[in-house]
C-alpha cells in the first residue's frame, strides 16, 4: 500500500474565525511585511481566493502576485483585502517605556 503525502499547507487548517484571528495576530507580531501580506494570502486561500477577489475587486492573479512569497502589495491592496474578509485592523499600545517612546518620535 502506497501512502500519499500532500504538502503542507497552512489554508486548510484555518478552519475557524479563531483559527485566522489567531495566525493574523501572530504574523503581525513577527512583524516581517512580506511574512504579513504572505498570511493574508494564506488566509484569501482558506476562505476562497475568487470570493476574496470578487469582494475586494480585485483579480485572482493579481492576489495570487501581490500575496504570494514574492508579493509587496500595495497598502490599499492590503486594505481591500482585509476589508474584503470581513476583518479590520486596530492599534494598540505595546508594553514598552515612555523614555523608549519619546527617542523613536523625536528621531
């Protein structure tokens, strides 16, 4: 008997809002760009690439281009993507020292 392997592939495991909550969270505290725009393809695949391009009026291919391995999407490409899955972004203060803070604004 034959055993058939299949890559791997992070989409299929994203089977629940928690589940893409989760890893967005984490791509974002990784913190590499090409890694983020990387997991919003990734989580485009799990909910279906041709809805997400419909939604967000934008092409299959040039998803499949902008957040693919090699992808640097645009911001506004981000954004109609992120919109386009029904998610938002948000901001909040990380855990680190006024005195930190004050150098970084006033470089």
């Amino acid at each position: 008997m034959k055993i058939k392997l299949r890559p791997y592939d992070t989409a299929r495991y994203l089977d629940s809002e928690e589940m893409i909550q989760l890893y967005l969270e984490e791509a974002l505290e990784i913190g590499d760009p090409a890694f983020i725009a990387q997991a919003l393809g990734t989580v485009a695949r799990a909910r279906g690439m041709s809805k997400v391009a419909k939604d967000s009026g934008l092409s299959r291919e040039s998803l499949y281009k902008a957040l693919g391995p090699n992808g640097n999407p645009e911001f506004a490409t981000v954004m109609r993507v992120i919109d386009s899955l029904g998610l938002q972004l948000t901001i909040s203060t990380r855990n680190v020292s006024r005195k930190r803070v004050r150098s970084r604004v006033s470089a």
